[in-house]
C-alpha cells in the first residue's frame, strides 16, 4: 500500500525520523518542477523546495488532510520563489531543460519526447501567472479552490486564469505545429 505524505508528516510528528525521508521522496519532485516554474535555475529551485520541507519540519504544524499538507508546501515553495527573485532580479536562461522534464525513458519515442519539449517550452513562454496556474492544475492536480488558496486569488479569478491560460497555450502550441490530437 502506497504511503500518503499526510501519513508520513503524521509519523514524523510522532519521532519517526524515516518518516521525513518519505515526505521527501513524496513532495519534492513535484515541488523542484514547480519551483523551477519561477526561478528558471534547476540548482536554485531544489534549494527552494527544500527551505519548503524543511520549514515544514521546523514549524511542526498539524494539517487535517493531505491536502493541506500540499497546498502548504506549494504556498511556501511560491512564497520563497517570489523571494529568490526579489533578490535575484536577472533574468536566468532556459538551459537545463532535461534536468526538469522526465523525458529521458527507452520506451518513449522521439516524436514523444519532442513534443513534450515543445509543450515545456511553450509554458515557459506564457506569463507567470498562466505557467502557474497551468501547473498547479495539471502537474499537481489541484482544484481551483486549492489554488484560490495558494495564489491568494477567488475560485472566480482562478477560473478566468485558467481558462485564458489554456487559450494562450493553445495558441503557442498551434504555432508550433502541435494539435489537440497531437496531446
């Protein structure tokens, strides 16, 4: 039986100290990708999702859900990306782009892997706030309500963003050669 994040934070609150090693194998992949969303840097976004997790270890809070256990993850990775590019304001180059995606599998095609590298590159052409909102729906499965919450924004404004979000991309990804039956 798979272990769900909010059972390991459970044990580690109780001093189970592999619990955190499962917390960590369970969130951070997920929370590098979305890190590196923002800060465009392989190498600062693990950073980033690690101050996450490890706020997490030091401020000890209960959380009812797994999903809130998530939704504070990302709100804090967000919270410390907006920070690292405060104090970072240069812009970072699009170089390590197979750092990020899992595309590098035998059993994946070329055409496969091309077109997921399309679609990568496409997001990273949208504004911030679509990349964003596109990830967090998609990538990590979160409801609009989810979102309102980690971005600070109503189920309304989350809806509209989404939903001009996919446009944008459409767009892009038409220009690009890449259809809906192509997805």
């Amino acid at each position: 039986m798979r272990e769900t994040g909010e059972s390991s934070y459970r044990r580690f609150l109780q001093g189970d100290s592999q619990a955190l090693e499962a917390l960590i194998r369970t969130y951070s992949d997920a929370l590098v990708r979305f890190a590196y969303g923002y800060v465009k840097s392989s190498a600062a976004a693990e950073d980033l999702a690690g101050d996450a997790i490890a706020l997490l270890y030091m401020k000890g809070k209960n959380f009812a859900t797994e999903n809130q256990l998530k939704s504070y993850l990302y709100k804090v990775t967000r919270s410390r990306c907006v920070d690292y590019l405060r104090r970072h304001k240069k812009e970072v180059p699009l170089a390590d782009v197979e750092n990020v995606l899992i595309l590098e599998s035998a059993e994946y095609s070329y055409l496969r892997r091309n077109r997921n590298e399309t679609l990568y590159i496409c997001l990273q052409r949208l504004p911030n706030q679509y990349t964003e909102i596109l990830q967090l729906t998609y990538f990590s499965g979160f409801s609009f309500q989810e979102c309102g919450k980690i971005l600070g924004k109503t189920v309304k404004q989350i809806y509209n963003l989404h939903t001009r979000a996919k446009m944008a991309l459409k767009l892009l990804l038409e220009k690009e050669g890449i259809t809906d039956e192509d997805l």
